[in-house]
C-alpha cells in the first residue's frame, strides 16, 4: 500500500492525533471473482456511499465489532474487466479491505482489494509538497552541503498545516502565555475565529502570526464566542507552544507576576 | 442514500470578534522558523513506498533526520505481510 503518509517530527507529534481522526481518501483496484456487469458493479458501490457498517477484517488492529463508518463518496474510474478501479473518500477507519469484500458478498460473486493508494489524509494530499524517501534523502543531504533552508523548506512543512481541518480561533498576544501555562481560553483573548464551531468540538488555537498555540475543545458555538464578554470559550487540551516564546502578561493571584 | 460531504470540501469563514495587533518581536510566523525550529515544528508529506510497514518508513526517516521523536498519521499497512517479514530479516542480516 503506498500514498500520502504524514510523519511529524518531534514537537509536532502532539498534533498527529488530529490527523488519526480526520478523513481520508483512497485509490483502490477491487477484483472480482467473476464476471459482472459494469453497471451492476457500479449500482452496489453506490450503495456503499453514506452511513455503513462494517466489521474491522481479521487483521486489524482495533476490536473486530461492527462501527458504522461514514463513505463521502465513492467514483468509479475505470472498469477493466474484473478490475474495478475507484476513488473513495471515507472517514478515518473505515477499511477498504472490508469494503471490496463486502461488495463481492453483495454482488454475490465475491471480490478482494488487490490495490490501494492513500492520496488523502486529512489537509495532506499528493500535491506540490509530497516527497519521497529518495526526495527526504536527496533535500537533506543538499541542505547539509549548502547549509541552504529552501531544501529543508522544501519537504518539512510547518505543524500547522495539520491544523487546516480544524476551525481556528485566534488570539491576542497578551493571552499566548497564560494559554502555554495551560490556562483555558477564555472571551477577552479572541481577536477573530472561524465559523462552524459548535459547542464541544475541537479546534485550534493561534496566534496572530499563524503559530499553533494549543489544541482546546471549545465550550461555545462561533456565534455564542462573539457575543461573549467574559468565560471560557474553549478548555485546553494539548499545549503546542513552548513557554516563554510570547511574554507573560498574566499576574498570578498572589499579586506577584 | 443520501452523500454526506467530505470534511475537506468544507469552507470557512474568519469573523473577527476585536480588534488586535501582533508584536513582531515574539513569535514568527511558521513558514519563516528557523532552522532547528523548524524541524522541531515539522511535519512531513510523505509519500510512502510499497513494501515496507508504516512504522519502518517513519523509523528510516526518523535515521534520515537524525530527530528523537517521531509519529505517522494513519496506518498504512504493508501490502504483503508475510513478505514484508521475509525482506526484513534479509534485510538485516549482514
């Protein structure tokens, strides 16, 4: 299986989570086990779009109980005799595997995965910025020779770009500190945030340059945060920043800053 | 059945709640950190090979770096377990 693998690097690792729960999409070539019809073969991948069950397959490595998975969609691209190709976009843990066996049930036939690319998972998708391990080895040796940062810039992309899919919010510079001590957001420190946030979701939080802050879950809608005056909007969950890189600005309660 | 839309197609809005400035002499913004920092913070769009697990490609770019701390998001797993097993071991070996 080959496609899109996001690594993160040190720091970075805290932000992966989000990439474990977020969307993915695939490029998959199902073979069937005999010959059926395109437009039959066509008719049951429909039925596989929206809310599914599925049984995790043998080798997995979650409990094998059925979870109801959601399928974004599922395009065929080509059929070639009793190879299927098709993109599909899917919700973080959903197996294709399972799902071109599940098919081959349906069509009564029977059918495998024979191959599978990942061109999605979450913000990273097979664009500009995707390398190779021959690239990584190439860019790396070049930046060690020149001492030249494009190569680094090259294919080490900031954390942030993990952070794409979730809604932001923004904060004024006196709030960074307190937030990387592990304070909670509160009404005051929002400079601007972005629409659909509910109450309880997950976002991020940055600065006014763009860097990651911390990972919070938020306990207002958007439109409730830009009515409030005081109160926490979003409780912090996961500090990305270290200490120290924006001044404090808090005082403690003792009176002593 | 009805399509639910895929998270990625979903757009947002920035509304601005008050107004603030940022002093430019703490942070920077991540497309200009420098150079350890740069690591420390980053991430990388791999594009991942057949063969091997997940687990081993982030271990060899975690070697290539030369970084402590590493972590891949989604398993990918190798296509052929069984193989994949025996061309490790031939691997190792000397």
């Amino acid at each position: 299986m080959t496609g899109v693998l996001p690594i993160a690097l040190e720091e970075a690792t805290k932000t992966i989570h989000v990439l474990l729960e977020a969307g993915k999409e695939y490029v998959c070539v199902m073979r069937l086990h005999s010959n059926v019809p395109e437009d039959r073969v066509k008719e049951v991948l429909t039925e596989f779009q929206g809310k599914i069950y599925q049984r995790p397959p043998a080798r997995a490595s979650v409990k094998r109980r059925v979870r109801i998975r959601r399928v974004y969609y599922i395009d065929v691209l080509e059929v070639d005799g009793r190879d299927v190709l098709f993109r599909i976009g899917c919700q973080a843990g959903t197996y294709i595997r399972k799902i071109c066996h599940d098919v081959g049930e349906v069509l009564g036939c029977g059918a495998h995965m024979q191959e599978l690319r990942r061109t999605r998972s979450g913000p990273f998708t097979e664009d500009e910025n995707s390398v190779t391990l021959h690239d990584i080895v190439y860019l790396y040796s070049k930046w060690q020779e020149t001492g030249d940062l494009k190569y680094l810039r090259r294919f080490v992309l900031p954390m942030e770009k993990t952070l794409e899919i979730l809604p932001k919010i923004y904060i004024r510079d006196s709030a960074v500190d307190a937030i990387c001590h592990g304070a909670h957001l509160t009404a005051p420190g929002v400079v601007s945030l972005e629409t659909g946030i509910t109450n309880g979701c997950k976002v991020a939080i940055l600065t006014l340059k763009g860097e990651a802050v911390a990972l919070a879950r938020a306990t207002a809608s958007t439109k409730e945060i830009l009515n409030m005056s005081y109160g926490i909007v979003a409780r912090n969950e996961r500090v990305l920043m270290p200490r120290g890189t924006y001044p404090k600005m808090w005082r403690s309660k003792t009176g002593r800053s | 059945m009805s399509r639910i839309p895929a998270p990625w197609t979903m757009k947002r809005e920035v509304l601005v709640k008050s107004k603030s400035e940022t002093d430019p002499n703490f942070g920077c913004k991540p497309e200009d950190r420098p150079y350890p920092d740069l690591i420390k913070f980053g991430v990388i769009n791999l594009d991942k090979p057949p063969g091997p697990s997940s687990h081993e490609v982030a271990a060899w770019v975690r070697r290539i770096i030369g970084v402590n701390q590493i972590g891949h998001g989604g398993t990918l797993e190798a296509s052929k377990p069984e193989k994949s097993q025996c061309d490790r071991r031939s691997a190792d070996s000397p």
